[in-house]
C-alpha cells in the first residue's frame, strides 16, 4: 500500500511540473513599447523579470516592511522561482514569484497569445491577492505574425451624472447581465445604479491592452443608445496637459462633441474606496470610469 501511494504522489508531482512547464511560451518578451522592459520563463520553475532600464546586481535588494513592522530583504532582481497559482476563464494564467530566499516578490497575470502576451502586473501588499493594476502588452523577440484580437467589450449604461466617476465590479454571483456574440464580442447590459455596477462577467485585461471597449449611453428624449468616445487612463493624462486649441484639434480626431469616458486601470484602493462605495468587501476585479462632459454640452443624455 505504502509503495503504490508513493508511486501515485509520484506521479501526481510530475503531472503538475508537465503541465505546468505547457502553461506559458519560452522566450523572451518585451513591452511593446519599451526593450528594456522583458519577461523570460527559463524552464517549469525560474522566470526572468526586468522592470526597468537601470543594470541591477543579482544581491541589490528591495527593502519591505510587513504588517508585524519586520523589515524583508527582496532578491528580486535576480531568477525568482514561479508557480502558477490558478487559470481563469480566459486562460490567463495567476503567476507568484519568490526570491532565493523564498519571500514573493511580483505577482502577474498572463493571457498567452503566443507571439503577444497580455501581462498585468498584480497589486502587491499584506492581504492583497490577485488584484490586477494596469494591463499591457509584451511582445516576443523576433514575432513572426501579427496579434489577431478582432473583439470588442461594450458597455450599455441607462443614464449617469454630468462629470461622474462610477465603478463596475466583475465576477460578481447573480448579476448575469452580459452576452457574448458569435463573433467573440461581449456587451454588459448596466442598470441605473448610482455611482456603482456589478457584472458576472470575468474580465479579460486585453481588453484594456488592447483598447477594446465601447460605450453606449441611452438618449433620455429617444430611449436610443448612442455611441460615446473612449479615452484611456496614460491617454487622459496626456490630454489634460493641452492647451485649449490642441484640446480642440484633439476632440475632433477622437470624434468628440459632447462628452467622453475614461477608462482607467483597474482596482483603486479596495478597503479605502472600492468597498466603502460598495458597502461590503468585494471580491474580484473592480475598474474605475470617468465621464467627462465638455462645456456648453447640449447632450439629451442626462
């Protein structure tokens, strides 16, 4: 009996190294828009992480202070050991690294399009898990074909205020208001709820790498929806440093008349903002919008 449950732990331990060695392509990948900014899986167990351009000794440290006030030296900069924690809807994969010493250093989630991967860096803290921030993509080194991503993620919304921010909580139980196309395109169907909304629907971050989204908002007068321009978070940085022509210039490249909405990263503070909004912990992803109504704006929206 003793030898077959060795032969089975065996066995179980193997299968979990195979599968997890198929998780994620080899190869180095960069940030499309920055070579100094790569992620190399070496084999099953050790990955390759720089998030910066600055040349970095293997021993130079991360200081980090824990709940208990102890502070923890990061080895970071040097081949972290990785496990696959979990693998969601969209086959992206929950990544943990650990240093020599076996302290966790960064966390990411990964969706695999072989030549292109999605990587959203995870919320690092005490009691913080698997809390996306800002997606992007990473590109492989010497890519032989181009990212086919034809989807969008449309948001209907019945009414919001003038110059409102509001909230959209995913994978939340029993707010099945979404549907998704033969054609891969998903639409969330969002109820007048204040300043706060709940979907069922897991989110992909390429969506937001990608910038894939879509809003609706329903004219009060016709009950038609119409179609409102999207801004990203780095791109509304960007337009809130331009001066009142290049404002202009800009509306009319984006298609702008009366208002827009930013999307911006995901999960704003979750003790201090998300679950005061919310009235109670909210598990799973939460993004944060901006709508933003031009001045001397007739819309019939409001």
């Amino acid at each position: 009996m003793k030898s077959k449950l060795v032969y089975f732990l065996l066995i179980l331990i193997f299968s979990c190294k195979s599968e997890n060695k198929a998780l994620v392509n080899s190869g180095k990948y960069h940030l499309e828009s920055n070579f100094c900014k790569t992620i190399q899986f070496l084999d099953e167990e050790r990955v390759f992480i720089t998030l910066d351009c600055k040349e970095h000794a293997v021993d130079d440290v991360i200081m980090k202070q824990n709940l208990d006030g102890e502070i923890i030296d990061l080895f970071c900069f040097d081949t972290l050991v990785y496990t696959i924690d979990s693998i969601d809807i969209s086959n992206g994969k929950y990544i943990s690294t650990y240093d020599r010493k076996g302290n966790k250093c960064n966390g990411l989630h990964i969706v695999d399009y072989e030549d292109y991967w999605i990587i959203t860096p995870l919320k690092q803290g005490e009691n913080i898990d698997y809390h996306f921030t800002e997606s992007v993509t990473y590109l492989k080194e010497n890519k032989k074909v181009d990212l086919n991503f034809d989807r969008n993620l449309t948001i209907r919304l019945r009414e919001l205020s003038k110059d409102s921010i509001f909230y959209l909580a995913y994978s939340q139980d029993g707010h099945e208001n979404w549907k998704e196309g033969k054609s891969g395109n998903i639409t969330v169907d969002l109820q007048s709820d204040g300043d706060h909304y709940k979907t069922g629907l897991e989110i992909n971050p390429a969506f937001y790498a990608l910038k894939k989204y879509q809003f609706q908002l329903q004219d009060k007068r016709t009950k038609y929806y119409k179609s409102v321009p999207v801004m990203y978070h780095q791109e509304y940085t960007y337009y809130k440093t331009m001066n009142g022509l290049e404002k202009q210039d800009f509306h009319k490249e984006k298609g702008i008349i009366d208002n827009f909405i930013v999307v911006n990263r995901f999960n704003p503070g979750r003790v201090r903002v998300v679950n005061e909004i919310y009235k109670k912990n909210i598990i799973g992803q939460v993004q944060i919008f901006k709508f933003v109504t031009l001045s001397g704006s007739k819309t019939n929206i409001f």
